[in-house]
C-alpha cells in the first residue's frame, strides 16, 4: 500500500506540471492565432485604404480636368454671347436707320 502512496505522490505533481505546460501551449497557439488573425485583418485594412487613396487621387485628377473644361466652356460661351450682343447691336441699328 505504501508504494501505491509513493507512486501517487510521486506522479501527481507530474501530471499537474505536464497539464500545466500543455495548457500554456494551447493558450500560446491560441493567442498566436488570434495575433495573426488580427495582423492578417490589419494588413487587409491598409490595402484597402491604399486601394481608396489611390481611387480618390483618380478622382481628383477627373475632377481637375471637368474643371478646366467647364472654365474653357464658360469662356467660350462668354465670347459667343460678345458675338451675339454685336450682331444684336448692328440688326438694331440697322433697323432704326430704316425707320
């Protein structure tokens, strides 16, 4: 009966030392896990805000040139109204130099 004590007393503290150090590894790979999930959605994250800077500088660039188009165009229609208010001025002379 006295071995079985001893035995028992000997393999007790190993086995709660050997949970300890399996449970401390599973506990390592899990946050190990989570670290790299976390890593993983970190790097997806940056990508993306690249991917929105790099579409947003596009837009930008798109938006400069309406822009100096919308300014050509604003220009162009203040020369044709320059044009229309003359050929509105020479009709009205000419029709009050009939009269």
């Amino acid at each position: 009966m006295e071995t079985i004590t001893i035995v028992l007393a000997v393999l007790t503290p190993l086995c709660t030392i050997a949970s300890f150090f399996l449970a401390r590894n599973a506990e390592a790979k899990k946050h190990g896990r989570e670290d790299g999930e976390l890593k993983s959605d970190i790097g997806y994250i940056k990508r993306r805000v690249d991917d929105i800077i790099l579409e947003q500088r596009e837009t930008n660039k798109t938006l400069d040139a309406y822009g100096e188009r919308i300014t050509r165009v604003e220009e162009s229609a203040k020369q044709a109204h320059k044009r229309i208010d003359g050929i509105e001025n020479k009709i009205s002379r000419k029709n009050t130099a009939k009269e």
